[in-house]
C-alpha cells in the first residue's frame, strides 16, 4: 500500500529527532551547569529560583537559552518565508541547515565559552521543533517529553478500551518516540563521562541519517509538503 505521509512524517524521522534531542538536553545539563537547549520550561523555573534567591548572575545564565530558543523562532520563521516562493522543499533544506549548524557548534564548542554552547543548541532545538511536527500524520513533539507522556497515555487507554487498532498504533508511535528519547539521554550521559563537550561529535552520525532519509523520497506520487 503507498504510504500516506511524507518521509519528514516518518517514524524513523521522528526516532532520529527525539534521540538527538534527549542526547542534547542531557548534554547541557550536565555541561552546561543544568541548562537545557529545548526544555524552556526548566530554564524558565531555574531562572525565577535565582531570581527569588537573589543570584542575579545564575538567573541570566538561564535567560541565555530561553533568548537564543526565541531567536531560533524568528530565524525559522524568514527563513521559511524566504524558501517557500524558490520551490524548494522546507524540510530537507531545513535538515542540511541544522546539520551545518549542528556541526558548527560541535568544532567550536570546545574553543569557545560556555554561553556559545548553550546558545547554539537552544538555537538549533528551536528550529528543529518548529520544522517537524508530526509522525506519521499524528502530531507530536521532539523536544519536550510532557505533551507525549499525556497524549501516548490518553491515547493507549482509548485504543485499548474502544478496541481501535489505528489509535493504539498511534499511542505506539509516540510510545516508541519517548523511548528513543530516554535512549538519547542516557548515551549522552555516558558519553559526557569520557569525552565531556565532545561527545557532540557523535550527533553527526544521526543528522547525517536525516538528511539521508530525507534524500531518498521520490518526488512523483508524494503528497504536498506543508
């Protein structure tokens, strides 16, 4: 049967985003003094705690991210803007901008300080989320975790008790989503033991995948991409 989503809304699209993003998340917190590139909802509570505390210089240093994480919105947004009339497909041309990015950020963030690294992936989390939203025609998130929990939950229970195969396969999807996530926060968590701020290296080889992946589609036949 011909499929009826595009590759961006694959699973294995999906598993390489969340591992990425929990490898990432991980990674900050443990390098970056318990920042986070995507969950700006720690940061934000970080923040207001130092705040209230009285440590001006450690509530900005959780500003830094929640910023760079709005910037990255912004820069999706013209950027989409500016590709859409050239007939160009936004999905793969955001994946080669992320694993430019991605790579930049790899090289130069041993060199650099700390407020380069941390910049750098809330910026990158932030166009990553913005650019793919769904898996397999069902919505999702990369990134945080908390909406995933909720509708795999929701959803399971619903599929079980209604006996709907096509929801159940949904709770699985995003299931299998959580679990790939789970999967990249603990590899980082090992890695940043022995190779500390060059354990980013290792993300090369799954954004190389995504590009990959988002190559090899056909363009006759496929749906439209949003």
């Amino acid at each position: 049967m011909a499929k009826d989503y595009r590759n961006f809304e694959g699973l294995r699209v999906a598993v390489l985003l969340t591992f990425i993003s929990g490898f990432i998340d991980a990674y900050t917190f443990i390098t970056q003094e318990g920042r986070f590139a995507s969950m700006q909802t720690g940061n934000l509570l970080y923040m207001t705690i130092n705040l209230a505390e009285g440590h001006l210089k450690e509530a900005f240093s959780f500003l830094i991210p929640i910023v760079f994480f709005i910037l990255g919105q912004f820069f999706y947004y013209f950027l989409r803007r500016w590709v859409t009339p050239k007939n160009v497909r936004w999905h793969k041309f955001s994946t080669y901008v992320l694993l430019i990015l991605l790579a930049v950020i790899a090289v130069l963030s041993p060199l650099l300080p700390s407020i380069f690294t941390i910049a750098g992936l809330a910026f990158f989390a932030s166009i990553q989320l913005a650019t793919f939203k769904r898996v397999r025609g069902y919505t999702y998130t990369n990134t945080m975790m908390t909406g995933n929990i909720k509708n795999a939950a929701y959803l399971f229970l619903k599929g079980s008790v209604e006996k709907n195969e096509q929801i159940l396969k949904q709770s699985i999807y995003i299931i299998t989503v959580i679990v790939t996530f789970m999967a990249g926060v603990l590899l980082s968590t090992v890695m940043c033991r022995y190779l500390t701020e060059s354990s980013l290296y290792i993300l090369l080889l799954p954004m190389l995948a995504l590009v990959y992946f988002l190559n090899i589609e056909r363009e006759e036949g496929s749906l439209k991409d949003m």
